[in-house]
C-alpha cells in the first residue's frame, strides 16, 4: 500500500487518540533542557518522495536530534570513506543493553556494538575532518544542510546542557574506544558528539532527513540500504528486534522525542512527542508510526 493513500483527517484522528499516550512517558532527567521540554507536545508530519506532505499537531515546534543524528553520521562516514573503513571502527550487531551502556562494550573489548548507539557514534565522529567539536559539527552540518535541504543549527542552549552535567558515561564510553584504537582525539570526540547531538530544527527538517534514506540520487545505494538495514535492526536499541515485528521500518529514535521511520522508496514519516519510554523511544510517536504502518499496510516485509 502506498504512503499517498493518507488522508489528513485519518491522521487528525490518530494524533487526537495519541495525545492520552504523552502522560505515560517521562521526560530524561539527565539533561536539565530536555526535563524542561512540554511533555503534551506531539507532531507529525510525513512526506512522500513525490513531494506530498501531511502534517498534524503542534508542528511549529523545534526539536533537537538527539540520537536521531546517529544514521546520518554513519550515511556521511560511508559516504566519505567508504564501507570497509567504517566497518573497522564499528560493528553491525544489534545490542540488548541500553544506548549508553558501559558494560555492552566492555564485553566486547572496546569495539562498539553498531553505529545507532552511543559508544558506535562517538567513534564515527574520527570520520569528520576538522580539530573542535564545533568545526567537525560544522562540517558535517554543512554537508547534511546541502544533501537533505534542511536548515539544522546547533541548539546552543541545549548544548550547554549536554556539557553542564559531567558526562560521565560518554566520557568512559570514548576512553575504552580510545584504548582499543577505534577512537582519535578523545576530548575532541566527545565534543563532536555533543554538538552533533545538540543539532536542531524543525519537524519538516526531520521528514526531509528521512528522504535522503528513503530515496535519494545523491547518495550510493548501498549505502543508503546499510543504514536503513542497521536502523531496523539497532535504530531502537534493545526493542528494535520486536518493534521490526510489529512495524516493520527503519527507524531512528531520540531522547528529545524525535522518531524517524523511513518507508522506503516512498517517504518518511517524522514525530515529535517528549515524552519517552524506558528504552528511551517517544511513546506517543511510537503509537502514531505503528498506527499509519498498520492501516496503509507500510511494513517492508509486507
Ligand atoms: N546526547 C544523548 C546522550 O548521549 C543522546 C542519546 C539519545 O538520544 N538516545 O545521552
């Protein structure tokens, strides 16, 4: 079934229904911004290749990546080196601990699990040229605006509150990766991390970043199908084995709420609810991809 067969007044219904779900999550505690967040924002919008757009709920809200970031950092790596180079730093095995475990790693002798978690990401970031966090975030935002037409800028206030706290689990995350040599400049890669996470836009930036994996003559193929094979398989962390059962996309989660599902070669569809669950996915988003995928009939496997 088909993206396009959407009507808005379906969609008007389904946000109605999920605005209950935003109670039942909670906001993460660990970053003071992110606390600060309305937890009874929710919105989506979704967007067809051919360029249709739907969107519902309290879309004018800007909303930072967070994780969301972590299949565009590998797709820019791929893209910038090649395959062979990327997957000697990072894995692509789907992790059963939560995103920022220690222990996940310390298994595996410091060789991060898969890209769509934090120790993965924080060692792509030697993949971005440049001797600051700040000017490898430029470079890669830079080249994220041009390829996605989107127009993200580093949430300033947010990455404050990245740094205000002491970081002390990404910290101990990048000193195993630096001693395991799938790490550069340690100090430099966590402030990579932080900026890149901190990068922020609107609603229709996160559906137009959703177009570059759903179908995209910029980017290699291959590439684009590795990533969206690692975001089914890790973009949830330790439910995206159940949730490719029940939904059947890639997807892509983040603290702040943001959810990406690509439904490939026909759209993407992108939410924004605060409000998340233990695993740290957006509850009331979760309920509205699951909803469109079940009534439009979108899984990949279908
Ligand atoms: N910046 C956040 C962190 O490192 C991103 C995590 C997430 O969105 N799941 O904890």
């Amino acid at each position: 079934m088909s993206l396009a067969l959407l009507s808005q007044s379906q969609l008007d219904d389904w946000v109605a229904q999920a605005r209950s779900l935003t109670s039942k999550g909670h906001l993460p505690d660990y970053i003071p911004q992110l606390a600060q967040a309305n937890p009874h924002t929710l919105a989506i919008q979704v967007q067809t290749v051919e360029g249709r757009c739907f969107v519902s709920g309290d879309t004018a809200q800007p909303l930072a990546l967070m994780s969301v970031v972590k299949p565009f950092l590998l797709l820019f790596a791929l893209e910038q080196w090649g395959a062979e180079a990327v997957f000697r730093h990072v894995g692509m095995q789907p992790s059963d601990q939560p995103f920022h475990s220690v222990a996940q790693l310390t298994l595996d002798q410091g060789f991060p699990r898969n890209p769509m978690i934090n120790s993965g990401a924080i060692a792509l970031t030697s993949f971005v040229s440049g001797d600051s966090g700040k000017t490898r975030c430029e470079t890669f935002r830079q080249w994220l605006n041009t390829q996605a037409q989107t127009q993200l800028v580093v949430n300033q206030m947010m990455l404050h509150s990245v740094r205000s706290l002491t970081n002390e689990t990404n910290r101990t995350i990048a000193r195993l990766l630096q001693k395991a040599t799938h790490l550069d400049q340690l100090e430099t890669a966590i402030d990579t991390y932080n900026h890149i996470c901190c990068l922020s836009g609107t609603l229709a930036d996160l559906a137009h970043l959703g177009l570059l994996l759903a179908h995209s003559n910029a980017i290699a193929a291959q590439h684009q199908r590795t990533v969206n094979a690692l975001m089914l398989t890790c973009g949830l962390y330790e439910v995206s084995g159940a949730l490719a059962v029940r939904i059947g996309l890639p997807m892509k989660s983040g603290v702040s709420g943001a959810l990406l599902a690509i439904v490939p070669r026909q759209g993407a569809i992108a939410c924004y609810s605060p409000a998340i669950d233990q695993t740290g996915n957006s509850v009331a988003g979760l309920f509205l991809v699951e909803t469109l995928v079940q009534a439009l009939n979108l899984s990949v496997f279908s």
